[in-house]
C-alpha cells in the first residue's frame, strides 16, 4: 500500500508540472525512489497510473468533512478550492482529466464521481427540508460539478487558481438563495473564516 501511494505521489508531481505526455515513467521512478518493477507490479502502464491519479480526486477532499446536507456540498467545494492550489495529487487529477486526449481516452469518471458526491448531500439536504420545492439533487449536483470545473480552469488561466477559493464563495452566494429554504440561506457558512476551520 505505501509504495502504491509514493507512485501515485510522485506521478502526481510529474503529471501536475510535466502533464501526461511529458511525464515519463523513468521520471516518475525517480521521484519516487522505485524500480520498474514496482510500477509495473502495482499498475498495468503509465496510463494505468494516470488514470488512478485521475480518479483519486474525491477521495482527497471528502472524508476529511463532518458536516451534512448543504453545508456538507459548500464545505467540499471550498477545501476542493484550496486543496487546487496546494496539493499536487488533486491538481494533478483535475489536469489530467482536461487533458485526456494526450492519452487517447475519454474518461467522464471524474466529473461523474464528484456529481455522485454533490448529489448525495443534496438528497440529504432534501430529506432535512433543506432545499426549496422542485430542485432535484441529481441535476444540481450535476450542476454543481460543472460550475466548478468551468470555475478552476477561469481561475486557473486568470490568477493561477490564487482566487479560486473566492469564486467558489461567490457562486454560492449566487446559488443558494434559488436552491435553499430561507433558514438555511441564512446559517450556511460560506466564508474565509470557514475555509480556515476546514483548513485546520
């Protein structure tokens, strides 16, 4: 298991300054301090391990979060932002997924993975008369996700992601008064200082 993490690791690092095609697997070995062997023991080729790190990306931000319901899906969306900026692993995965076609793949799994997520905590949301009537949790979550990959590349091309976190707040000043009952507009946190919390 740690070997398979220090490759995933290190092709993360490789994959987010190099992208795929620039990436090779003597790169990757080298960071990571392992033998072909390693690699090929664990992945069936460098595609193989690009499409690990691809699909990694909710499993970095989601079982860090306690919350529930529409906090939950803000929480997400706002340590998502921040992790942009400082994790390669998650950047690698979000890289790789815009550049597929340097693989020959066309892979909707990332983007379907995190609708899934969003999906979830909305249904939540719903079942604790969070949401407004007539807003359905897959087609926001779908929504969501879309927003969001839109947002990082914007951000990524006009600040290198340094404003991300706050495009994300904005979108959910502008999305929740029209999915969520007043209550719940209202204590929803969406703020710098509840990044921080999150952060730790």
């Amino acid at each position: 298991m740690q070997t398979r993490k220090a490759l995933l690791r290190a092709a993360a690092e490789a994959f987010d300054e190099y992208g795929y095609a620039g990436a090779s697997v003597s790169l990757i070995l080298k960071r990571a301090g392992l033998t072909t062997g390693a690699l090929y023991f664990h992945f069936d080729s460098k595609e193989d391990l690009a499409h690990a790190v691809m699909n990694a990306q909710p499993d970095l931000v989601v079982p860090q979060l306690r919350s529930r319901g529409l906090q939950r899906l803000v929480d997400i969306t706002l340590l998502w932002s921040h992790m942009l900026q400082v994790d390669p692993l998650l950047r690698a995965a979000v890289r790789l997924t815009g550049e597929q076609s340097s693989m020959g793949t066309r892979d909707a799994t990332p983007y379907q993975s995190w609708a899934k997520v969003m999906s979830e905590c909305l249904r939540d949301a719903q079942e604790a008369g969070e949401l407004q009537a007539g807003v359905s949790p897959d087609e926001l979550g779908e929504f969501v996700t879309e927003a969001c990959t839109g947002m990082q590349m914007f951000s990524t091309v006009a600040t290198g992601r340094d404003d991300l976190s706050e495009r994300t707040m904005r979108m959910w000043r502008l999305l929740l008064p029209g999915i969520a009952v007043p209550a719940i507009v209202a204590r929803t946190e969406v703020s710098h200082q509840r990044l921080k919390v999150l952060i730790g």
